[in-house]
C-alpha cells in the first residue's frame, strides 16, 4: 500500500490516543514530507454522518454484528478516499483508532463468529493494514475516571456507557492482538504521565524509521 507510513493508535476509553497523536504530530513535521492526521469512527464526511448514528447509541439495537459492519462501512469510505491516497503520495499517516477496535469492541464479548469478524475486516481493510500500532493500556477505571473528567456533565457515548466488566474484556482483547501480532504492534503503558508515554512512542517511531531505512538500503520491500 504505497510508500507511506500508516501508525495506528488503540486502547481503551480515554487513554491518551488523541493526546499522543497531536504531540507524535508536532514531533513528526521536522521528519515527515507530508503528516495526515485522522480517526475513527470518521475521517471523511460520510465516515462522520456514521460516528454520530454509530455513537449516539441509535444502532446499538442491530447488535455487535451490525455495528461492526456500519464501522467496516465507515473504515472503507476513510481508506478510499483519504488513507490510501494520503500513503500513495508518500505521507505519513496517524489514524486515532482503526479495525483493532471493531476486532475489540465489537469482539469483546464473543457473541460474533470470529470468522465472520476476520471476513469483515479483510473485506474493508484489504491491503491497508497499519504499519505499526500503539496500543495503548491503561487500567480501565483510570481511563473512564480520564474521558469523564474531559467531558464535563454530558452524557457518555455508545460504549464509554457500557459496564465495568466490558471494559476489562476490551483491554484483554486487546493485549491479545498485540501478542497475537508483535511485529506491529507496541504495548505502551499509557498510566504514566503524557511525557514519558510519547518518549516510549518516539523511541519505537525511531526503530521503525532506522528498519524502513535499513529495508531500502538492503531492497526489501
Ligand atoms: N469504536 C471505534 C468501536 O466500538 N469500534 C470501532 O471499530 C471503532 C473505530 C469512538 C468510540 O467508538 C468505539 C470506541 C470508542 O468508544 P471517541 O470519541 O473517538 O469514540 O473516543 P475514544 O477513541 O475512546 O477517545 P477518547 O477521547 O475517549 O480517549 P483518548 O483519545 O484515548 O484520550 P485523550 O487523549 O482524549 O485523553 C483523555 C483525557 O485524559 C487526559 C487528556 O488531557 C484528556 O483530558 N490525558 C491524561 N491525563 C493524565 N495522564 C496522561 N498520560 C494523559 N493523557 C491524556
């Protein structure tokens, strides 16, 4: 998929994604020829009209099935028409979440075939699969506490709502795609403050810069 750079961002509710993506950005525009920052649910306008159906709660009634295909339609209106032409030119792309979170969330309590999931996300996805992915781990409670400190007296959304135990669940899936695929992705310990997270974050940026370069030099593709 091009010759881009394509960094995803996961984890729970509230452990620092957007936090991470906006200082990683403003560390990255010295090195990178062109930066595309973006997120999911969202990206491009179509991509957006589902976040606010998908995260008013309004399909909550189509089950996790039906969630995971109105994400897997969102995720493939953002790749057309701004991921894979962004890492065609050669930029480097920050994505605020991406197919691990429908493989988590909408995976997390078991109640979708995992062949149906794994059919979904290669149908959406095709080739753009992330370079690399930070996965972001923080206990549960801490990243709740965090997302409902910033957003005030308003309602949670669709999934900050659901119970405690369904947010264990989601950090657990998490870690198992990250052991599952260690290649790509990073466990950061996020319950730490916002500076030493973004150290951890540059050090793996710089050893995925010096294999790319190490790759062009030897003619791997
Ligand atoms: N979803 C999404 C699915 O179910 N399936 C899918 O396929 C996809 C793509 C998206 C929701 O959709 C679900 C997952 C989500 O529930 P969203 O509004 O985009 O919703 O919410 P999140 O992605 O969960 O993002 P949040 O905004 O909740 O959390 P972030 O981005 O992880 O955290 P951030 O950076 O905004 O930080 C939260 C607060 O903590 C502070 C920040 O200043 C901020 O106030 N903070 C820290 N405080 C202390 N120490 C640190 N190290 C801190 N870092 C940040």
């Amino acid at each position: 998929m091009g010759k881009g750079l394509f960094i995803t961002f996961e984890g729970g509710e509230g452990a620092g994604k957007s936090t991470q993506i906006r200082l990683l950005a403003g560390r990255l525009r010295d090195y990178a020829r062109e930066l595309v920052t973006t997120r999911e649910p969202g990206g491009t306008e179509l991509a957006e009209r589902l976040r606010d159906v998908i995260l008013s709660g309004r399909a909550k009634k189509f089950g996790p099935l039906g969630e995971a295909v109105l994400f897997s339609a969102a995720r493939i209106d953002h790749i057309d028409r701004l991921i894979a032409p962004a890492l065609a030119r050669g930029a480097v792309v920050l994505c605020d979440r991406f197919a691990d979170s429908t493989r988590a969330y909408q995976g997390a309590r078991g109640d979708v075939d995992e062949k149906v999931m794994a059919a979904l996300e290669n149908a959406a996805v095709a080739n753009c699969r992330p370079d690399l992915t930070f996965i972001l781990d923080i206990p549960p409670e801490i990243g709740l506490e965090r997302a409902r400190a910033r957003r005030g007296a308003d309602n949670a959304d669709r999934f900050e709502g659901e119970n405690l135990a369904f947010h264990w669940l989601l950090r657990e899936r998490f870690l198992t795609i990250a052991r599952a695929d260690p290649e790509r992705c990073r466990v950061i310990d996020a319950d730490r403050p916002q500076d030493a997270v973004a150290a951890s974050i540059w050090e793996a940026m710089a050893e995925k810069f010096r294999r790319r370069e190490h790759e062009a030099v030897e003619g791997v593709s």
